[in-house]
C-alpha cells in the first residue's frame, strides 16, 4: 500500500481523485489544506488524522511515500519542488506550473531526484480517447492525416477572468497535449484565429501543420453551455476515420462496400463501421472520464512499475505549446 500525503481538499480533488486512491492500492495518510472546512471535510469522509495547513508540514510527515496535490499552478511548482527534494514522487493535477519556464525546473529537479512527477492528463484515459489511441496504435487504421478536435466550455466558468488565464491553464492545455499525443508528434507550424463577441466570450481555432505532415484544426471555447456534450475528435486517415463524442461514443468507420443493390449485404466486421457506447446502467464502478484509470497508473508508477503515463515533460511540453498559442492570439 502507498502512503500519500495530499495537498488540496477542494470539491474536485474530494469529488474525482480522492475516491480512485484506495481502489489502486494508495492509502490516503495525510492531508493539507488552508480552507479548515475543506479540511475537515475531507478527513471525516477518508478517516484521515494527520492534518496541515502548510504544505511543508505535510511533505515532512513521517511515513510517506509519495505526494499527490490538485491546487494552483503556483503552489504545483513549489510543493512539487518540495517533495521532490525530499525525495518523494509527485502527483499533480494540470497545469504543472503556471508556465513552462517552472514546469521545466519541475523536471530537473524530478531528474535530479530519480523521481517521476505524473500530471493529471486524464483525457489520455478518457475511454474513447484510449480507445481510439489504441486502434491507431494497433497497425490496422494506417498513418493520420488529419485531426480535428473540439473542447468547449462556457463564460461562467472563468468568470472575472476577461484575460482568460484561466481558460488558458485549466481548459486549453488539456488539448495541448491530448491532440499532439494522438498525432503522435508536435504541433509544428501554427496559426490561430480568435474570436470574443464580448468580454468573457472568446472562441479559437487553432489551425496546424505537424513536421511529419499531420494537419489539423483545434476549437476551444467559452461560448457554450456546460450543460451540454462539450468534446468531439475526428481522426482522419486513408480510408478509415475516427470519430470520439463526448468522450464516450466511438466510432471506426472504414471502406464498406454499397449494400443497396446486393441482396447478400450482411454487416462485415473487417469493412463495416465499428462503434462503442458504455452501458450506464451496468452495475460497474468505471469513470469514463479516466481518473480511475489513470490513477491506477500513478499507483503503478509509485510503485516502480513501468507504465506509459504523462509524466512532467509532458506537462512542460503542452504548456511550451499553450504558450505559444497564446503568443499568437495576442500578436
């Protein structure tokens, strides 16, 4: 069992990760957090007795074995830092550092230790995100020409945010690293079209050429409801396409014959569309969303097990690409 000292006990922290830790073998041993409410809150519902409200106090509880955190940008940096100096592996929700020039230093100093530092880019584990990675992986769909992907959400979320930091660290840079993970390599040339009808509103495409020729279109957002599916990707390669919505539908299309005029038109599974949905009412504890699964990893990677999981150059990648987004909108 792994021991964990946990920094933040906010609503997302108790509501999608704190829940996957003892399912993968993580015992919750300490927590941290500033707000005593929170605190408390979240010690009551895990049975937790050491309690901080400093993060250095917790990184020096006796007994740990890693450190996991879902906080700010700011204090991702300096308790990642922290732990690592103590010689503790690290868990850290998105953004790893509120820029690339402190996600960097993350990972010299995660070097330095010979330590991992694993972000929490769960859209990687998101079922149809990993089930479309798997099928282009397998050899069978061919090389990717295209990929066009979308990633809403809605004004209220960044409210008082009109320069959209917020959007930018906690909403863009996911796809700064889901959509160059299923190309298989990095943006290459950009260009970025923007529009904001007001204050708060903003909408991009974030057009791209990858040096292996991959072309592709990134749409991000805050002009529609969160109450709505928010997500879809289009893959496209040469006679085959990948299509994932609402990170749950998926759907393999291929080069099916016409079937009108044959009177022996069967389904063909080599030819035929392949499609997924989850069956919701299954009494099965699955998070399509991928927190479980990608805490699992983490469990695995804590205890020396070698997973493909997105570690910090990852994260320092995807913000050196945000950065570089940003730099375009604001030319």
């Amino acid at each position: 069992m792994i021991n964990i000292g946990w920094i933040g006990c906010g609503r997302h922290a108790r509501q999608m990760l704190l829940p996957q830790m003892g399912r993968n073998g993580i015992r919750i041993a300490a927590l941290c957090d500033r707000d005593g409410d929170a605190l408390a809150q979240a010690a009551a519902e895990y049975g937790v007795t050491a309690l901080h409200s400093d993060f250095h106090d917790l990184i020096a509880t006796p007994g740990l074995d890693a450190i996991g955190m879902a906080v700010g940008p700011d204090l991702h940096h300096a308790a990642a830092l922290a732990a690592l100096a103590r010689g503790l592996p690290v868990f850290m929700e998105k953004p790893p550092a509120a820029d690339s020039a402190g996600a960097r230093e993350i990972a010299r100093a995660a070097q330095s230790a010979g330590k991992p530092v694993i972000v929490g880019f769960m859209k990687r584990y998101s079922t149809g995100n990993r089930i479309a990675k798997n099928v282009l992986v397998d050899g069978g769909f061919g090389r990717v020409l295209g990929i066009t992907g979308a990633y809403m959400t809605a004004p209220t979320y960044f409210a008082g945010e009109p320069d959209y930091t917020g959007f930018f660290l906690h909403h863009c840079v996911h796809y700064m690293d889901l959509i160059p993970w299923f190309a298989g390599e990095d943006f290459g040339d950009m260009q970025v079209r923007s529009i904001s009808p007001q204050p708060g509103k903003l909408l991009l495409h974030l057009n791209f050429t990858t040096a292996g020729g991959v072309i592709g279109n990134v749409v991000m957002g805050t002009v529609q409801s969160r109450g709505t599916p928010m997500e879809e990707i289009r893959i496209m390669g040469d006679h085959a396409r990948l299509h994932v919505d609402n990170i749950i539908n998926v759907a393999l299309y291929r080069d099916p014959p016409f079937k009108a005029d044959d009177p022996g038109a069967t389904l063909d599974p080599a030819c035929d569309t392949l499609s997924w949905t989850p069956n919701f009412t299954a009494a099965a504890n699955e998070d399509h969303k991928g927190y479980g699964a990608l805490l699992a990893d983490v469990g695995a990677a804590f205890r020396g097990e070698m997973r493909d999981i997105p570690d910090i150059a990852d994260g320092a990648r995807a913000m050196e690409r945000l950065e570089s987004m940003i730099a375009r909108i604001n030319a």
